[in-house]
C-alpha cells in the first residue's frame, strides 16, 4: 500500500512550517527524512498520522479518492517515536500488546488470543521474550525503544514512521534498529520513513532521501545523488568533504572551522587556569 501527501501546508497560527509538501511513500522503500532543526520534519509525519490537519493539501492512500479516517490511519501507520514519555506501571508485554489496540473490534471484551499470540510472536523476534514482565520503567534507553519498536511492530502497520527514534542511543543499538528497519523494508514490503539527523546513518541504509529547509522539499533522490557537499552546505551551513564507500554510498566528513592545525601526535594547546583553579579569588 502507497501513501500519497499532495501539496500539504500547515501553519502554527501564522508561522508557516510546511509550504506544499509533495510525496509519495513506496511499499517496501526506506526512505530518510532529513533536515535542520525546525525544518518540519516532525510536523509534516504528524499529519501524515492526523495527528494535525494541514492547512491546505491532502494526504490519500492508494486507490482512495478520500482522506484516511483516524481508524484507518492507526491500522495502517505504526509510529516509532523518541521518546514515549511513558510514566504509567506497564509490563513489557503490556506496551507491546498496546500495539494491538487500533484491531480490536471490542474494546470491553479486551485482547483476543490472536493479539497475545502477536505479541508473543513480537518478544520472541525482537529477544525481548526474558524481559516480558518486567516494569517498563525499569529498562535502559535502548531496551525501552526496542519495547516502543515492538510496540510498533504488533500494529502491523503498513507504514513504519520513525520520529527520531535513534536519538540518544548508542551506535550498537542504533545498528540494530537500522538493521530491522531495513528487512522490514526489503524483505516484508513495509515502508519506512526515518526523520534522522545523522547523514552517513541515513546514507548507509536509507533507499531515497528528502531533504526539507524551511518547511520545503529542497531535493529528494538517491543518498549518492542528493548528499553533496554544495547541499549539505547549503542545508545546514557547513563545509564537508564527502567521498564514497566500497559500495558507493556517499559519507560525509564535516570540516572544521577555518583555524590553527593540529598536527597528528602534537601535543594540544594548553589553556590558561581560571582564577578559581590557579586559586586567585
């Protein structure tokens, strides 16, 4: 299943932050969203998910000549975000069974044995079957935003929606997520849409690539295509050089200031004492 967003604008009172926003989404493609802080990136997944009204525009699945009801958009778009924010007392396997709620048919008469079945299917393919009961309070940040991404995963949505959801952890859990993401891409036909501000991960993994500044698509297309150093400088406002990998995929060496050298195995520049630590008050 395709998703369609045609000319989609919204404003936060009179501050616009997306201005016509144009994209397809592909079954089966990981594809980046990328971008400087404040570029809309965020805003624009929130109302691919209706969790905001554009202001002008309209976002369509394929083959519908109308608007995704908020049932519908639940079934079909699995969000991944940052942070859950989560305060309540929940098992593991609570937060990855939430995942089912946008299927029950009726909410008093609770889960189904196919939703448990699910999420036990879920905990077993993620490793996270041992921690089941455990509070999900008590986990770190990267067992709790593997429990979110099972959370996501028991939706069985057709479109995975990653709001920043590498933010913060450290490179082997940010692999791992990546990784998942991408078989979830090639092997089972999700699609996968990653906001992301780190460029060589996205050019690792990422199929296509959209780049917004100031609420407009700057460019979209293949990381060696759209990751040159004339758009990165001109996006975020710095130098880098940019070369290729074995495979051909680009990766990007942001360059220091312009400034004094530092010679490989020359020592630093030492910096004066503050009064507090030269003990002058």
């Amino acid at each position: 299943m395709s998703l369609e967003a045609q000319k989609i604008s919204f404003a936060y009172y009179s501050r616009a932050v997306l201005e016509e926003i144009s994209l397809s989404l592909r079954p089966g493609e990981f594809l980046g969203f990328l971008g400087p802080n404040g570029s809309g990136k965020s805003t624009f997944l929130k109302n691919l998910l209706g969790f905001l009204k554009p202001s002008h525009g309209r976002i369509v699945f394929s083959g519908a000549d109308q608007e995704p009801g908020r049932e519908e958009r639940a079934r079909r778009l699995a969000l991944v975000p940052q942070s859950s924010g989560l305060r309540a007392v929940l098992s593991v396997r609570e937060l990855v069974l939430m995942g089912r709620l946008p299927h029950l048919r009726d909410r008093w008469a609770g889960y189904s044995k196919a939703d448990r079945a699910k999420a036990d299917e879920v905990l077993d393919a993620l490793g996270l079957a041992a921690m089941a009961e455990r509070n999900v309070l008590s986990l770190s940040g990267g067992e709790m935003q593997k429990v979110i991404i099972g959370r996501c995963l028991a939706q069985e949505g057709d479109i995975i929606l990653l709001d920043e959801a590498t933010s913060g952890l450290d490179l082997n859990h940010t692999i791992e997520i990546m990784e998942l993401m991408r078989r979830k891409a090639g092997e089972e036909g999700k699609t996968v849409v990653a906001v992301l501000h780190d460029l060589n991960l996205a050019a690792q993994y990422c199929d296509r690539i959209v780049l917004l500044k100031n609420g407009r698509i700057r460019c979209q297309g293949l990381p060696g295509e759209v990751l040159t150093g004339e758009v990165v400088e001109e996006i975020y406002g710095i130098r880098a050089v940019v070369k290729q990998d074995e495979y051909g995929r680009p990766v990007i060496l942001p360059r220091r200031a312009e400034g004094p050298e530092i010679q490989a195995g020359a020592p630093r520049p030492r910096r004066a004492p503050s009064p507090e630590a030269a003990g002058v008050f």
